[in-house]
C-alpha cells in the first residue's frame, strides 16, 4: 500500500493577484507588440510637456477667468476635461500600422476641410477672424486638425510620385496647398497658413524636389509676405512694432519681457508670478512667459529641450527607414511641431513679430491640445520597429 502526499498549491504573495502583468518580449498581443517597438523615451518626453501644460495652466487659467468675469477655474476645468483624451488619443494613434495611419489621416482631413469651409458661414467672429464652430459649449478649430491630417495627406502624394510611373502626386499635392492655403487666408490666419506652407515646402524638399524649385518656392514665400505687409494693415503694424517699438502699442510684449526678467534662473514659485495677471494672453499665446516667471530660466529650457529631444530622437528613429511615405509624413509632421514651438517661444522673447499661436501641448485650447496628440501619436506611430515587409 502506498500513500500519496497532495501537496497544496502555493498561495500567491500577499497582493500578488492584484499586480497587473507586465509586457515581456514573448507577448503577442497588440500592446505588448506596440510596448516593445514603440520609442518609450519619446512617449516619456510627451508625458512630461503634458505635465508641464497642466502645472501652466494651475497658474495662468485662474486670473484670465477673472479678467473674463468667469469662475476662478474655468479655464482649468475646460483644459482638464481634453487632457485624458489627449494622453489616449496618443497611445491610440500610435498602436496604429503605417497603412492605417495613412488611411485615418485622409478621413479626418476630409472631414475638417468640411469643417474648415464651414467656418467660413457658421463661424463667430472672434477677434477679427473666423475660426471656430461652436459645438455646445465648446468651440471647435478645424485648421488646428488640418495641419497634421495635411501633412500626412501630402506626404503620401509625394512618395506616389516618386514610387509610381505617370502618377499625378506632385500636382496633387500642389492643388492640395492652395485649397488648404486660401481657406486659411479666408478666415484670416496667417500664422496658421505659414506653418503649413513651411511645413508643405519641408516635404517637397524631401521628397526631391530640383534646385529650380526651391528658387521658386523661395520667391513666391517672399513675394506673399511683402503682399502680406502691404496689403494687411494688423500684419504691417505687427512688423512695425517689432521694428520699432515706439510705433506702436507693445503692452503684451512689454508685459511678458517683464515676466522673464522677474522669473530670473529659479523662478518666483508656482502661483507667485503677478505678471500673469496683467498679460492678457497668458494662458494661450504667451504662457511661456508664466513659465519663465514662476519656474524660471530652468523650466524654460527644459521645455525647449523635451521639444528638441522629440524632433532629434525621431531624426535618429527615421534614420535607416526605407519607406519614403514615412519619411516624408514624419518629417512633416516634426516640423510642424518645432515651427510651432518656435514660433510660440521666440514670440514671447521678442525675437520675432508677435503672432497668435499656441506652445504644442502646453497652452490653453482644446483643440490645439487634441490635434497635437494626433500628431504626435502619427510620429509615434511611424517610428515604430517595424518587422522586414510588414505591410506599409
């Protein structure tokens, strides 16, 4: 007779069942997939200007509510409602295959050129310009998910042409700016139209553009910025008071020098800035300024670098891709994000003319904020490590 001993199953660690597993290399799954080919560092660097924009926000939101007359935290509460979705619609579109970050980019873009066109019947006129329609109690920018749909929809023209006999993608694409270029022009905005143009001429460039054409996209930008400044008159005094400070009023650039100047290399402290209660934009176009106040010389630089970071490493990403669609749409879309960011940034210091255009992830608006996600979310999606002939 023999006895057999039944050994008890070994409890799990106290709290062991409530650990969620993590991602190993042998995972198969789609987020397991995307965890190990996705550039984690980069999506680290998004995390923290997320993060950034949130503290900004704490400090700009409650004294333009009360320049408004609204609820102390309005601003604060409208920008939390888009952060979550803004931080999925990252993770979402970057799960995405390149194929079908092309195929999603031409619906949106089809969609907000309706929206786009829309703007200039339905819109309410804000500050001189139509922009926006009003969804509920929110208003929505079309142009904003323009710029990142555009990109992706020329890019995948320029490489047709390069790849495909008698294809018609440059002349495409061509046709494709100037619908999208006069729309902006019609609302009026010329910053928006700028960074688009820039953005286009980026992509033609790497697309292969000849020497001839560069002279003659260079001509035609310098031909429609002296028509601009002519034609114009917010545009001329824009660059007069640039030129010139006693032209003009510079109240808001005087306002956000003296924020600079006070932040000094440390800052004031969160909630210690006081020149943020007198900047009228502080929370959109020049929050830069709230930052270099209350945080610093230090923040400061630290945000130019988490924008460098994204745009060198993605460089670094890109370097031994093949296909040329994901190069031409990444590297579109990396310089919408730097010419933005730079735009914002020098704008603040007066080091360019002042031009109404938000910092990527960080000022106030909802629809800034989403837009910059998809793009984002699209870079993260086309540096991806792809497997040799995974279908593109």
């Amino acid at each position: 007779m023999t006895m057999r001993v039944v050994t008890a199953p070994a409890e799990p660690p106290q709290g062991a069942s409530h650990v969620a597993p993590s991602f190993t290399r042998m995972d198969t799954s789609v987020l397991g997939r995307w965890w190990w080919t996705v550039d984690r560092p980069m999506l680290g660097a998004v995390a923290l200007l997320i993060a950034a924009g949130v503290f900004l926000i704490l400090a700009a939101g409650p004294p333009a509510a009360g320049r408004i007359g609204a609820q102390t935290y309005h601003f604060v509460q409208r920008q939390f409602l888009f952060v979550p979705v803004a931080g999925v619609l990252v993770i979402a579109v970057s799960l995405l295959p390149v194929l079908w970050v092309r195929r999603i980019a031409v619906l949106l873009f089809a969609l907000f050129m309706v929206l786009l066109l829309g703007t200039l019947f339905v819109s309410s006129d804000i500050k001189g310009a139509s922009r926006w329609i009003a969804i509920g109690p929110f208003a929505l920018q079309p142009s904003e998910f323009v710029k990142p749909t555009f990109a992706v929809v020329t890019a995948w023209m320029f490489a047709s042409a390069r790849t495909q006999d008698r294809f018609p993608g440059n002349l495409i694409a061509m046709l494709l700016m100037a619908v999208v270029g006069a729309l902006l022009v019609a609302q009026p905005d010329f910053g928006m139209t700028m960074v688009v143009a820039c953005v286009w001429g980026t992509q033609f460039f790497l697309a292969g553009l000849s020497l001839v054409w560069v002279v003659l996209l260079a001509a035609v930008g310098m031909i429609g910025a002296v028509i601009a400044y002519f034609a114009l008159p917010h545009v001329q005094s824009r660059v007069d008071r640039f030129l010139d400070p006693a032209s003009g009023d510079q109240y808001q650039i005087r306002q956000s020098m003296k924020a600079f100047m006070e932040g000094g290399l440390f800052g004031r402290g969160p909630g210690e800035g006081r020149v943020k209660e007198f900047l009228p934009d502080a929370h959109t176009d020049f929050i830069f300024a709230v930052a270099g106040e209350e945080f610093g010389l230090f923040l400061c630089l630290t945000i130019v670098a988490l924008f460098a970071f994204l745009i060198i490493r993605s460089a670094i990403r890109l370097r031994r891709e093949q296909n040329l669609f994901v190069l031409i749409a990444a590297g579109g879309l990396l310089t919408q994000l730097g010419l933005q960011a730079l735009i914002n940034m020098a704008s603040s210091l007066s080091l360019i003319p002042t031009k109404g255009m938000t910092l990527p992830f960080i000022s106030y608006g909802g629809s800034s904020l989403l837009s910059t996600a998809v793009a984002m979310g699209m870079v993260l999606a086309l540096t991806r490590r792809r497997a040799h002939g995974e279908r593109t």
